[in-house]
C-alpha cells in the first residue's frame, strides 16, 4: 500500500494516465489501479520500468522503491494464520512491521501491540463468543505474535493515548484488568514506549471521532498512513490532507492528556482503587 500510494504520488506528478503507465508494464489500466491501491503484487521489473517512466532517476530513490516491492512479495509470519485473520488486517500487519513510529488513540479497548493474553482474550469473545476454544486461542496467539515486533532491535517507537474509559472499562473482570494495567506500568519502562492518559476531566476533545493509528516509515519519502478500524474492513488513508488533520489531532490529545509520568501514575492509582482486589 505504501508503495502503490508512492507509485500514484509521482505518476500524477508527471501527468501520465493510468493508461499510458500499464501500457508501459505491458498491462492495463485497471492493473495500474490495483496496484497503486496495494490490491496486488509487484514485480521488480515492472516497479523499475514505471520509476523510469515517471522520471526517477536517483539510484538511492529507486533503490528504496525497488526494496519495498521486494519486501512486499515475501512471505511473511501472519500468512499461517490465514484461517483467523482477514484480508483487510494483513494490509495493516505489514504496514506495522515496517513501520517506525506507531501513533494511536484508544478509546475502547488497550491497544493490540501492549494486551496481555487474558485481555485479548476477554476482547476477541466479545465478537466470536460462539466460536470454539481452539478458534479463539488461535486468535489471541496472532495477536500477541505481533507484539514480538517490540522485541526486535528496529523495534517502533509506540506513542499511544489511551481513554479512561478503556482504562476503567472492566474487561474480563477485576484481575484480567489488574495484569493488564500492571504490563501497562511495565511497558512505561522501555525506552520506545510512552503512554499517555486522557482523563475524564478533560471532556470533549478533537478525536470524537474515535481511535485511530497513524503510522510512519523510514524513508521520509514515504507517506504516512492512517488506519481506522471498524467491524467488517478498514480504512487507509494516505492523502496528505487527510493525514495532516490526522496528525494534528493527535498533537492535540498529547498536549490535553496527562504526560507520560503523570499518566503512569494514574495507572497506578487506578491499580490501588478500582483494581485492588
């Protein structure tokens, strides 16, 4: 998806039609289409033929592109949980694999890449009840196989905003939430992760919305994407106007919602009080 929203990016610099592109990768313009949507692989060749035409010639650029569409056609660790997890995750897994900075607003739920076990569990029954036990295990390995991304050396930079409501809402009951709010205080502690709290007291704020993810890559040529969530697919937003208002939103949260250090303390209050038995 990064890649094919690049592709768009300098083939509408240069003024060439869809048309004009497939007929250069012996295609069409449908396949144009789909790839700059990410709906399809790539071919290296076909990558380098259409940075030439689009007039990229730095050998660093192309070179970062062409990696990309390597990257992009290997096969990666989520591909054996195919069974579990729908077409629409993938795009995002690998977006999150690559990334390097990872923003998000929680309003609901703790974020996916800091749920202990008993947690997402608690949060994928709420939408598979009727599925069977194994099902349901399978669902919540993938979900903490993704969190062994912040054990890597190029492991992101997680800058997460998280509600009091999400905090305070008691899923899977007093001690799932106990050990979700102590691996929060824990996450604190690395050097990659902050967390802030948005109380309650602040009332209305820019992300009425709800939550969302922005993520950002390497290469500053590279867009940021903004990922939102909903029940049956997800969107995926690229445009830079639509990110800009993304990403100011969330400088507003971080700027209403209790610092870091603070936050930790609210974390820790609330495992003293609500959480204490």
């Amino acid at each position: 998806m990064v890649l094919g929203a690049q592709l768009r990016r300098l083939r509408e610099r240069r003024g060439i039609s869809r048309e004009k592109a497939g007929w250069e990768i012996r295609s069409s313009e449908s396949k144009i289409s789909r790839m700059e949507l990410g709906r399809v692989g790539f071919k290296e060749r076909d990558v380098a033929d259409l940075l030439t035409l689009y007039g990229m010639v730095d050998e660093h650029e192309r070179e970062v592109l062409i990696l990309l569409a390597r990257q992009a056609n290997q096969p990666n660790w989520w591909n054996r949980y195919g069974d579990v997890l729908p077409n629409w995750l993938q795009s995002y897994l690998g977006l999150e694999a690559a990334a390097t900075v990872i923003r998000s607003y929680e309003v609901q739920f703790i974020p996916g890449l800091l749920q202990t076990p008993d947690y997402a569990r608690a949060v994928i029954l709420l939408g598979y009840a009727a599925a069977p036990e194994d099902e349901i295990e399978r669902r919540v390995a993938l979900r903490m196989e993704r969190q062994q991304l912040l054990n890597k050396p190029t492991a992101p930079t997680l800058w997460m905003v998280i509600d009091e409501a999400a905090l305070r809402r008691p899923m899977g009951g007093t001690a799932v939430m106990r050990g979700q709010i102590q691996a929060l205080i824990a996450a604190t502690e690395r050097p990659n992760i902050k967390i802030q709290v948005l109380p309650f007291r602040v009332g209305g704020h820019a992300a009425a919305g709800g939550a969302f993810t922005i993520l950002r890559f390497l290469d500053n040529e590279l867009p940021d994407v903004v990922y939102i969530e909903q029940l049956t697919g997800a969107l995926y937003l690229d445009k830079r106007d639509d990110v800009d208002l993304y990403a100011a939103t969330i400088d507003e949260l971080c700027v209403q919602a209790e610092p870091p250090e603070n936050s930790v303390e609210l974390l820790q209050d609330l495992l003293n009080t609500v959480y204490a038995h």
